[in-house]
C-alpha cells in the first residue's frame, strides 16, 4: 500500500483556491483530483513534481476506500 502522499506547491495552491470557492476538505479534492487523474491518458511528467509540499496520511486521503484506490492506480500504472 502506500506509506505516504505527498501534494506539490502547485497543487497546494490549488488546493487553496478550491478550499476558498467550495469550503470542502483536502482529503474530498485530493480524491476527487486522483480520480480525475486516473482517467488521463498521459504519462505523469516527475519535473511537475517537489518535496515541497504537504504529505497527507494515505489513511485519512483514502479513508475505507484504501483497496480500491490502490488497486486504481496499480491499474492506471500498467
């Protein structure tokens, strides 16, 4: 399973504006964007990504959900 995720600047920053529109929580946006994500077709490009920003504990990102989401994402990688 995962052990840690980590966000970068920009999607803190993003996180910031959606947070200020919507109210909602960053665990709701951070799974409504990995969902998203699981859906482009793209190769992820590692230069898009820092150590800067801010880790979220898989448990409290994926809540009861963690087994699909993982299993979505192996999937996504292969």
């Amino acid at each position: 399973m995962f052990s840690r995720v980590r966000m970068s600047i920009r999607s803190m920053n993003l996180y910031g504006q959606i947070k200020t529109r919507t109210g909602l929580d960053i665990n709701i946006v951070a799974r409504y964007g990995l969902m998203v994500s699981l859906k482009d077709p793209s190769l992820p490009n590692p230069r898009e990504y820092d150590e800067k920003g801010m880790e979220i504990r898989p448990d409290t990102l994926f809540g009861e959900f963690d087994k699909l989401i993982y299993a979505l994402v192996l999937n996504r990688l292969h």
